[in-house]
C-alpha cells in the first residue's frame, strides 16, 4: 500500500508512506525531508567548510 504523507520541505518532492514505514525524516521541529535532502543537510552540518 502507497499512501501520501506529505512534501520535503526542502525540494518539494512527494514523501509516500509505504506499507506502514515513512519513507523519508521528520526532525524534531515536525519538519519532513526526503532522505537525499536529508542527508545533504546532515552532511553541511558535520562538514560546513566542505
């Protein structure tokens, strides 16, 4: 089962929930991101200067 759950803020693409899992991150501030964006994110944090 393939259910809409909602948009990455960051890119707009459409987050699905699939069978029960979501299939992206939501932050502790509720914020929903798809794993790619995410991870960009992540990345910029650890490593600002890269």
């Amino acid at each position: 089962m393939k259910e809409l759950a909602g948009t990455c803020k960051c890119c707009g693409k459409e987050i699905y929930c699939l069978d029960g899992f979501f299939n992206g991150i939501i932050t502790d501030d509720k914020q929903t991101y798809c794993f790619d964006c995410h991870e960009k994110i992540d990345n910029v944090e650890k490593n600002p200067q890269s």
